[in-house]
C-alpha cells in the first residue's frame, strides 16, 4: 500500500490510535459490491463476489460438450469428408462424384475379383470386405458407400490418399489431380472418363478463298474459359471460343489447295457431348511487374442455363446439348500457390445448394453463391444467374441424362452395417453420459442458485474464503479441495492486509454451509480477523519513509553548500543509505512482527506439541555478495576499512561530509563506523603505498631508458601492421651486416611496457622458442630485401617475428632488462637470440640450449 492510499498514517501512533474507519480503509472494506453482469470479479474489491457465480451459472442451459454427435444431422443429410492436412482439393472431387449418380453407379458395379484386385479365395474367405490398401477403386468405393449408406457425418478419406501416395501437406490443383485420377485406371478411363466426362469436338480452319476446310477431331475433359479484366457471362466466353479466329497478317494459313498462305476463319465443333459438362475458369495470369503469378478477381456470370446445341457440327447430332448449373467450386485466398478450396451443390433430389466445407456441410440459398456482389450492380445480372469472382470450376449436368438408382454391393453392406452398429453404440454412451452430465448440472444449479441468493455480505456478519478456492468451487462443486485461510494470516494469526485482495467476503451463513460441506480453516470473521498491529506498524514504516524522504532531500542539498567537513564517509555506501536506511527499516518491522509471533506461540504452547525441526547446522549459510550487501548485516563505512582493520589509504573510495549530515545518517544507520577527519590512516598500509610508489619511479626509469636507446625496436609494433609485414631496410646499403630475429609478441610486449609502466609489466625474459621447429631449426622464411615475413604452421596460426639490430640486443641483455624490477632475463639467455647474417638468410639456425616453449603453440 502506498501512502497516497492512507492519508491518515500520520495520526497514527501506536495501536491505540487505529479506527475502525482506518481498518475499512486497509482492507479495501470502504467499496461497495459490484453489480450482476460482469465477466469478471475486481482485483480490489473483497465484495465483490456475485460474478464469481454467475460466471458459471447465469446460463439456463449446461454448456455444449465437447465430444459432439457423429450422426448425420436430418435436415442437411450429408457427410463431411476430414481433411489430414491439405486435401481440400482431393474432398472437393470426392464430393463432386458422390453427388454424380452415374458416377458412383459406375464405382458400385467394380467387383474387386473381376478386376484383378483379389482372388476369388481372399474374397471368400474374409468375413467383412476390406479392399486392400493399394486399391485406388476399393477405397473410393468403400468411401462413397459410407457416405451415402453411412450414419456419420464425417467420412475420413486418408486411406485413397494413402494409395494414391498423395503428400497430405502439399497444396496442389485441383483439376490436375482430377485429370490424373480419372485415367490411373483402365476401368475408371472407360466406364467413367469416356462416357461421362470427355467432350469431342472438330477443330475447323477453312480457307477464304478456295473454301478448303481442313478438320482436327479433339477431345478435352473440361472446357477452359479464359477471363479477361471486364465482367463476363460463361456462355458469351463459350461463343467467343467456339466461333473461334481469323487468321491473317504474320498468322496467316497456308492452304495446300491454293499452295500459299491465306486468310482463314478457325472455329471449334462440338460432336458430342458429355452427361456431365465441365467448365474451368482460368483465374491465373503472369504479372510482368511483380514478375510472378497471379490469381484473376474478374466477376463471372454464371447461368443456371446453359445451351450447347449451337455449336454442334452439321454431321454430328448431339444427345446432350441442354445442361442445368449443379456444382461451383470455389477458391478461398489472394495466391494461385495457396488458398483452400470449397464446393457448393445443388442436390438432385430436392434442388437445395449445400455449401461442402471438408467436414463442415452446411444448407445454402442463392444469394450465398454470389461472392463481391457489393462491387457489381445487380441490375447487370440476369435473374437466373449467380455472379462470383472466385469460383474456379463450375459443372452442368444434362437435361436429357437418365436418371440411376445406385445399388450398394452386396459385399459392402456388412461393412457399412457393422460399422453403423459400432457407431450407435458409442453414441449411445455418449448419450447416456451427456443425459447424467445434463442432470448432475441441473442439481449444480439449483444448489448455486441457492448460494448466490446467501453468499453475499451485506452486513458486518460476514467471513473471508480464498478467492481461488472460490472459483475452483463455482467451476466444479463437486470438489473436495478443504477451504484453507493458512496463507493469508499475519504473524498475530489474522488475516494480513496486504493479501486481502486474494480473498473475498461471503456472508456468515454461506460460510456456515460451505465450511460444514467442505471443511478446512482457520475460520476469518470479519470483527475479529482485522489486525490492528500490522496496520499501526505499516502506518509506522510509512511515517519514516516519508521523514526519509525528506532527510534524504535535506542531506542532498547540504553536502552542495561550502561547511566545515568533520567525518570520512564510503562513496559507494553514501550513493545507496537511502535504500540501505530503508531496509533496516523494514527489517525492524519484521523482527518485531516475529518477535510478536514468538510470544503467540510461547502463550498458546503450540511449540511443545509440535516436534522442532531439526537445523541444518553442517550447511554453513551461503557468503552474502561482495558487490550486493545483506542490508541487514553491512555496517555503514565498513568498506572504508582495509584488510589490516585500519584506515584505508585510498582517498578515491572516501569523502568528507558534515557533522549534520552525518549525524542524519547515523540516526538511521545507528551502527555506522564514525571516521573524523583527522583520523590515522592504517601504518602498514602506508608502508605498501611507499614502497609502491619507489616501485613505480623505478619501473617509469627503466621505460624512459627503453625510449631513449632503443627507439627504432620499439616503432616496429603498432595498430595499422598487425602482422608485420614491415619492411625495416629497403636497401643493402641501408641495411646492417647483422640483424637479430626475436619473436614479435617479445617485442610487443616490451613496447606496451615502454608506453605504460604503470599497467602493463615487463617481459621477463628474451625467448624465440615460439619460432623453431620441432628439430631445432629456425622455422621462418626471411625473404629477400629486408622483407621479413611469418608463415602458417599446420593451420595453428601465424608465427610472428621481428627484428633487432646488434646495438640493442646488447643494450637490452646488458643493460635494460637486468634491471627491471618485475623480471630478468639471463645475460646467457639473451645471447642466445638468433644472429641473420646476409649470406645466410636462406639457412638453418640452431638455438643453442633447451628454451621454453610459447604457451600458445604446441609441439610440432
């Protein structure tokens, strides 16, 4: 709680000084029940405990379960097909050829033995038909049968799918699929795709001028309509193809009658006509801008009509020429590579449109069918026709088909039999545990109904439960969870102020019923249960917070002003006593909150009964954090000592404050360290920083010296040549007689030392171990003109080096570095740098003695 929520904390005292109107308030007692209709109840508002009710129990009805009927709903009839991942395109299909009589007549009369699938003794022999698992016609014969034979309203395809070995998680089109299904199989080619599907025609192209006509018989499975950017009707894009195209200019003909390229008229003719005619709407087209394929939004006007008759050839009459709109399917999505397919139908029988949706089949009207209506004015639609910017494929059964009365095969009816047995039953069960879960929530009702009319608190007569088991109540009465109040009581065994949001308000006799029912405790009246102590000692931790407010603003603003300084303080302990001042404050309050618990128990007995844990004494307790102090432990001006016990020399770590301001900070802190001004600084220490400081001039010598007489070594490493490829002397003339080779980390390190004695250390001594082969010899290739260069070793890394000249390698063995106070290096040992003379720089050099290897390189 902050202060701003209590604004009578300052006239609080001590215990005697809390109200009655000061515990409403720390309780959150002062707000009124929220009213009925809520979704949830208020995070504040310990009255607030209708909605936890009504949650559950507003409804008249139980809520629907989640294992929904599988049976076949009356008014829609059909069953849905599940999709195993993206087969919407192999549904779609599967739906169409259901709903095609001649189609699944002719699927019916596929006998397995006939056609090679079983042997007449596998066939007799099972008791139920199981097609095998490689039969395309088995699988889609079973599938159709219980589809129409079948009570579920959801027929599961996988098995076709996993004969047809089709990638379940790949979108493909669905006119590819159908074209390639429907010639997998030679039965399925000739009683199916021939004679119910395939339309023929003539490809004409006559001559102008010689009247010449030269005929092409084709055959197509589906008709393909191209769209163009304005609206069009499918019989006008139908008469466009039909009547075809001149050919003249660059695409003229060249007749064999008049032996030269003329001026043709090219046309189509149909000479016969399937019972099922369908037409492909071509919605793709290649975007040049965006260099990619994409889907076509041009409306389509679809007629319920469609006559053919026109376009017949004189020679051939058609049987079928008039056909009646029967299925649209529709394509979902912005991308030609996406998106998901649906089919609507027109059934035969009573000529509704149901709208096929994989397992969803829902019961259409018209003005469902017509998609983007809002941007096409109605009044250029024809009464009779539906309008679509998505359909993708649309199909015409004939007028003049005869009608079939499919006839289930006799081997398949003790399948579906069997499993509509298997199906009943279940939903039976079902049933039954749908009637008992509708009866046990009935009783449930009344019972809540009950509650809620008595849980309420309207008066003082009232008692806190947990918020949580509330809800874990009103979700599942039946629960046997006990009521425990355990978690929110404070150190004097009432209910703690700072958890009463977690607890809510229930009237005395709903409390009665509910504790009787379900037991648990302690039990928490509301007289009885409010604490005063908790609510005077936070009115106590508020006080000094706000009076630390204030003490810390005053001590800011007087360490700027110009004062006499009296005491040594921490710098880092000075930028935190605020939080430090704040957590004893707060650790005070809780010893005398445990110290008032202790006395409870120590009154009550309650510890002789219970047996007294056993303490891990051979545990010692975690050390506290260097950077991070236990607030409760660390002693203000504690880091100021060194590790003497003494005063700290160091002066970066301290300030001088005030005698007023430390005296405001030693009445929060009361077991601050005080360090005058004049107090001594520890004596050993200040032999440590003497004999540092001679150490430092020593060591600031030996650099200046280095600079002075060894320059030209010491330019040779630097941060634009990481690898060394300098070229020191570019002339024979300029060039010295004899150079010495030394590793460049030596001479890096040397020129780090030079720059900064204070950080860096001296190298300790002279080795080129890091620069010989495993036998000894020089492993480096000198190069010619003075360009030395490293070369790589087994992929290890590169082998650095650098060179000296005579005058200071001896400078360095004989002068420098045996004085260098933090390490020396032989006067033999610094000999035994190898000498590069000219007629020599090809050869092999041994170093004379055993010297250490680099550390980071390894034997070869």
């Amino acid at each position: 709680m902050s202060k701003s929520k209590w604004p009578w904390a300052k006239e609080v005292k001590g215990v005697d000084d809390v109200r009655p109107t000061h515990l409403e308030d720390a309780y959150c007692l002062v707000s009124k029940p929220c009213n009925r209709g809520k979704h949830r109840p208020c995070k504040y508002n310990p009255r607030c405990v209708d909605v936890v009710l009504e949650r559950h129990w507003a409804r008249d009805e139980p809520p629907r379960s989640k294992t929904q009927t599988r049976l076949k709903d009356d008014k829609v009839r059909f069953a849905g097909l599940k999709n195993a991942g993206a087969l919407c395109y192999c549904n779609v299909f599967l739906q169409l050829w259901f709903h095609n009589p001649h189609f699944r007549d002719a699927i019916y009369k596929w006998h397995p033995v006939e056609d090679g699938e079983m042997t007449a003794e596998e066939f007799v022999s099972s008791e139920l038909y199981v097609p095998p698992a490689h039969s395309i016609i088995g699988q889609l014969q079973l599938i159709l049968a219980e589809m129409e034979f079948g009570n579920s309203n959801v027929v599961d395809p996988i098995a076709l799918a996993e004969a047809l070995n089709l990638n379940q998680t790949a979108h493909q089109d669905p006119q590819e699929f159908a074209t390639l299904f429907l010639n997998c199989r030679s039965y399925i080619a000739d009683n199916i795709t021939h004679k119910l599907l395939m339309t023929e025609y003539h490809s004409v192209i006559r001559c102008n001028e010689c009247g010449q006509a030269n005929t092409t018989s084709n055959s197509m499975l589906n008709f393909e309509l191209p769209l163009s950017a304005k609206k069009q009707t499918v019989s006008e894009i139908i008469k466009q193809t039909m009547d075809g195209e001149t050919l003249d200019g660059d695409n003229q003909y060249f007749c064999t009658r008049c032996a030269k390229k003329c001026d043709a008229l090219k046309k189509l003719e149909f000479t016969k006509l399937p019972p099922t005619f369908m037409v492909q709407v071509l919605r793709s087209e290649f975007n040049r801008e965006k260099n990619q394929i994409t889907k076509l939004k041009t409306f389509l006007e679809i007629p319920q009509q469609l006559e053919l008759g026109a376009f017949a050839a004189k020679d051939a009459p058609l049987s079928h020429s008039s056909y009646k709109l029967s299925a649209v399917v529709v394509h979902l999505g912005t991308e030609v590579s996406g998106g998901h397919y649906i089919v609507n139908i027109r059934d035969a029988k009573s000529g509704k449109w149901f709208s096929f949706n994989d397992v969803s089949v829902e019961n259409m009207n018209k003005d469902c069918l017509v998609e983007g209506a809002k941007s096409c004015k109605a009044s250029k639609v024809e009464a009779d026709s539906l309008l679509s910017n998505i359909a993708y494929l649309v199909v015409y059964d004939s007028v003049a088909a005869a009608s079939v009365e499919p006839e289930l095969p006799a081997w398949l009816l003790p399948v579906i039999e069997t499993r509509n047995r298997e199906l009943e039953l279940s939903e039976g069960l079902l049933a039954s545990e749908e009637l008992q879960r509708t009866t046990q929530w009935q009783s449930n009702k009344e019972y809540m109904t009950h509650m809620q009319q008595i849980i309420g608190a309207k008066t003082h007569n009232a008692e806190f439960v947990p918020l949580k088991w509330l809800c874990a109540w009103a979700e599942h009465p039946q629960t046997k969870t006990k009521i425990d109040n355990e978690p929110f009581l404070c150190p004097h065994k009432r209910l703690a102020f700072t958890k009463v949001c977690a607890t809510r308000l229930v009237s005395t006799n709903a409390a009665e019923e509910l504790f009787e029912m379900y037991g648990g405790g302690p039990r928490l009246a509301l007289k009885q249960s409010l604490c005063h102590e908790c609510v005077a000692a936070h009115c106590n931790l508020l006080q000094l917070n706000e009076r630390l407010e204030k003490d810390a603003k005053w001590v800011s603003q007087d360490v700027k002003r110009p004062g006499a300084p009296a005491f040594w303080v921490s710098k880092s302990g000075f930028a935190r006593w605020k939080g430090l001042a704040r957590a004893r404050i707060e650790c005070r309050l809780a010893e005398c909150e445990d110290k008032d618990e202790k006395e409870d128990k120590e009154e009550s007995g309650d510890d002789a009964d219970k047996p007294q844990p056993v303490q891990p004494a051979q545990v010692p307790p975690p050390a506290p954090s260097t950077d991070e102090p236990d607030p409760s432990t660390f002693v203000f001006n504690s880091d100021l000592l060194c590790q003497h016990g003494g005063f700290t020399t160091n002066e970066n770590v301290r300030r001088l404050v005030s005698a007023e301001v430390f005296e405001r900070l030693r009445a929060y802190l009361p077991d601050a360290l005080e360090l005058p001004q004049d107090a001594a600084t520890c004596k050993s220490c200040q032999e440590v920083d003497l004999l540092a400081s001679k150490r430092q001039v020593q060591l600031e010598e030996v650099a200046r010296q280095l600079r002075e007489k060894v320059p030209a070594l010491l330019s040779f490493p630097n941060a634009t040549n990481p690898n060394n490829k300098h070229v020191a002397y570019e002339t024979r003339a300029s060039r010295p007689d004899t150079l010495f080779v030394v590793s460049f980390d030596f001479v890096l390190e040397l020129s780090r030392f030079a720059r900064n004695p204070g950080k860096a250390s001296a190298p300790s001594e002279i080795s080129n171990a890091s620069l010989m082969c495993k036998h000894q010899k020089l492993h480096v290739d000198l190069g010619l003109n003075g360009r030395f260069e490293a070369l790589e070793s087994d992929k290890r890394g590169v082998r650095r080096v650098s060179v000296a000249e005579e005058e200071d390698c001896r400078v360095l063995v004989q002068g420098l570095l045996p004085a260098n106070p933090q390490g020396r290096a032989g006067r033999e040992e610094g000999r035994r740098a190898l000498a590069v003379q000219e007629t020599q720089a090809q050869g092999p050099f041994r170093d004379q003695g055993q010297r250490p290897r680099h550390p980071s390189r390894s034997q070869d």
